[in-house]
C-alpha cells in the first residue's frame, strides 16, 4: 500500500481540502457572510503568515471557532495544517487569486471600509 | 395624520427596504451566497434596468423564487417596488457602490470568470 501522493503529513492527522478546480465563488461568498469569520479571514491577510487557532480571541467557544476555521477550510478560503500539536491556518490567498482575480482584495477592502464607516457612525 | 415622508406609495402595497446605512457586507455576502440569487444579482447588473420577477426563467417554484428574491431585498442588495401589479426588481448599485467601493464589479467579475471557467472545464 502506498501513501496518497498529495499530503506529506509527516506522522500527523491530514484535514480535507477543496482542490482549486472545487472552490466555488458561491462557497467563499458564504464563508465569508459570517461577521467572525469575516475578521478570521482579514486577520489571516494582515499577518501574511499561519496562525493557530489560539492566536485569535475571539467571544465564542472553542467548539464555534472550530466550526468556523472549518467553514473556511471546507470553502477553499484557508488551509489548515497540523504541525506537531497546533493546528495552523493559512489564507489560501494564491489560489483564491488565480480563481477569482482581484476579489479577495476587494472583500478586504469593503470590509476595512464598513468597519471605518460603523466607527464613524 | 401624515403619510411618511420617504415613500410615495401612489395606493400600492411598500416593500422594507434597509436603509444604506443599515446594509452590512456579511448579509450582502450571504445574499450572494446562492447560486440562483447570483444569478438573480447578474442578469440585473446586465440589463441596467428593472426587471419583473416573471422576466426571469429559474427552475424553482414561484415562492421559491420569492423567498430569493427577498432575502436579496432585505439584504439591501435590490429594490423591490409594486408597479401596477407587478412586482419590480432593480439592482441598489449605486448606494451599493457607495458604500462598498468597487466590490460589485468585483463580484459580478468574478461570477463571470467561474462560468467561463466551469464551461471550459
């Protein structure tokens, strides 16, 4: 029996991901209609880099923040890897560039711009 | 006793509609989220002008179809007004891109890449 060719995973559990062909726009759009896991997605772009899940404070328990990093995993918005006992979530910010030009940018931006418009208000 | 001020009705049934200051990216996302409401969203952007809701030819039964059509409404993304009898779609682009600069087009672009993209596929 061979290994599956794809996941390297180095002795750890390996989590399912969308190939770039099944990411579908209507699947992102969702992911992303969730006030938490909007700002998940925007404090994963402003890093740049894998944060774990325990790097986010966030007013829910761990189970809910578990649902929504896999609401995105499951969407193609983020990747998330286990190494050694921390699981770590990356933007898939390449492959969501090459499918949707432009978007995640743009997402990003509305969102700056409605948290500053709130603030105003 | 007065008539309110913001919505000459001329004797017809008046839709909700949020205000643009109520209108929130998440509900606009999630609004987007389906594949036939983005449908919905696209042929309005395409044809610039209202469109009742009998213009469009969906595989949906007609309250399906009137359960898209208002969580588009209420999500502050289309215009819904009685005319005569006819209940009249229209896209809220301009207070859309007002308060979410760029991002429809963003959208709209971005449903139209997947298309090609799923066609060739």
């Amino acid at each position: 029996m061979t290994a599956p060719a794809s996941v390297p995973a180095a002795g750890g559990r390996v989590l399912a991901h969308p190939a770039p062909e099944e990411i579908r726009l209507e699947g992102v759009l969702h992911a992303l209609s969730d006030p938490l896991r909007l700002r998940i997605v925007r404090e994963l772009a402003a890093d740049g880099e894998e944060l774990s899940c325990s790097d986010f404070v966030v007013p829910v328990t761990k189970s809910t923040t578990t649902h929504h990093f896999r609401v995105l995993r499951e969407a193609g918005v983020i990747r998330q890897v286990y190494r050694g006992t921390a699981k770590m979530n990356g933007l898939r910010r390449e492959e969501l560039d090459a499918l949707f030009p432009g978007l995640l940018d743009s997402l990003l931006g509305a969102a700056a711009h409605q948290e500053e418009r709130l603030a105003d208000g």
